[in-house]
C-alpha cells in the first residue's frame, strides 16, 4: 500500500519495562535505549491511501488516525508495536484488522490545521479512549543522526503484530523522517490509559513532521 501521512506529532514517554513485558507479546523482545523502554502516542491524517496498482478510492483515501505504540525487536531487527491505532474509517479498520491483525478501533477524530498549528481532537466510539491536544513545530527541519534518541525512536521500517504463538513482520518503507522539535498542549490522553499503561508525570519529548510519502508491505511470518 501506498499513504501520505501529515501533521504527524510524535508525544513520547520513557517508561520501566517491567510495565510493558506483560503488555507486549512474549515472542518479541522489547526495545530500549539506554535501559529504558518508550511509549509513544502519534496522531496524525493520511491522504492518497491505496494499493499501488489501484487509484485512491474517493471516500476511503484520506482520514485521521491515531495510535499508541512502543519498540521491539525480533533477530535483532528493531520495529514497532501497536498497542492501538485509531482511524475515521470504519472500512480502513475492518481491512487492518483483517489483513495487517493489527488492533484498529473505529473513533470520531478532526484534525485541522489553524494558521500554524494543528488542532486533533479524538473520542473512540467505544470504550474511554480520547485525545484532544494542539500542537506546532518549532525550529528547523533536521535528520536526526544515527545513534541519538530521535533517531531511535523514528527511524524504524517494520512492525510486528501476533496471533497466538506466530510473530509477524511488515516491512515499512520511506526516505529519513524530516523533523521538527515541537510543542503541545495536550488536553485530554487516555490513550495510553486504555491499553493499560500509567505514563509517568513528566513532560513528553515532542516532534513535529509535516508530511511522509509511505510504503507498507503485506504481513509476512517472522522467524
């Protein structure tokens, strides 16, 4: 599939492991830098979602979405894992819960872009799950270096997802992510709540991208 994802804020916490083992499925292995885990909640709205040899489809192409994530790795090859992901469309959920196993839910969700910020609002239809925060860039666009934070917790080209005892791989594709420090004011987050993790009382790191170009490969069994 191809997307474009805009408006893309990246909201990280660093996090003890010991309260993500038993959230995160045995067979992959978590992630830290620096002995530390992360947890990240990412709102953002893609455009020109379709399957490469196929036209966007008017209606189903373009929404906003959501999601809470951390860092894992299998074979020592470092990726993504879901704990949710929040979408508009209700077609673009039944498809990725369907064909990636990843856990979609269907959310009321806006984000617009007003002068130079970005107002996100989300409320999951069911169960209390909402985030409602604004937030801008600030500074310059930059590639982050291979071996600092940014880069780590950015510059990862699969995910994982599970059924039962399997693992498996998606392959991700896309050029570096173009990088901005940013601010927030977040509102309301009881994203990380419903999928069971406490975020500690500190401050979130924040990042700003203004647009991806984006390739993502059908699941494959992982080793």
């Amino acid at each position: 599939m191809s997307q474009t994802w805009h408006d893309l804020l990246f909201a990280h916490w660093n996090i003890d492991s010991r309260m993500l083992r038993d959230l995160v499925p045995a067979q992959l292995e978590l992630d830290t830098f620096e002995g530390r885990c992360w947890v990240g909640v990412v709102p953002f709205r893609m455009s020109a979602i379709h399957a490469r040899w196929l036209p966007p489809i008017p209606g189903a192409s373009a929404f906003p979405e959501l999601n809470v994530r951390t860092y894992v790795k299998l074979d020592q090859k470092p990726g993504v894992y879901f704990f949710s992901l929040d979408a508009a469309d209700r077609l673009a959920v039944w498809a990725a819960r369907r064909f990636y196993r990843l856990p979609y839910f269907h959310a009321a969700m806006k984000c617009t872009p007003k002068r130079e910020e970005i107002l996100y609002d989300s409320r999951r239809y069911r169960g209390n799950a909402e985030f409602r925060a604004r937030y801008r860039a600030m500074g310059p666009v930059r590639v982050r270096d291979r071996g600092t934070l940014e880069h780590w917790l950015t510059e990862r080209y699969c995910l994982y997802a599970t059924a039962g005892e399997r693992a498996f791989r998606g392959e991700i594709h896309h050029q570096p992510w173009p990088l901005q420090d940013a601010e927030a004011e977040i509102e309301a987050n009881t994203m990380t709540a419903a999928s069971g993790i406490d975020l500690p009382r500190q401050s979130p790191l924040l990042h700003f991208a203004a647009r991806l170009e984006v390739l993502i490969w059908p699941l494959q069994p992982a080793s």
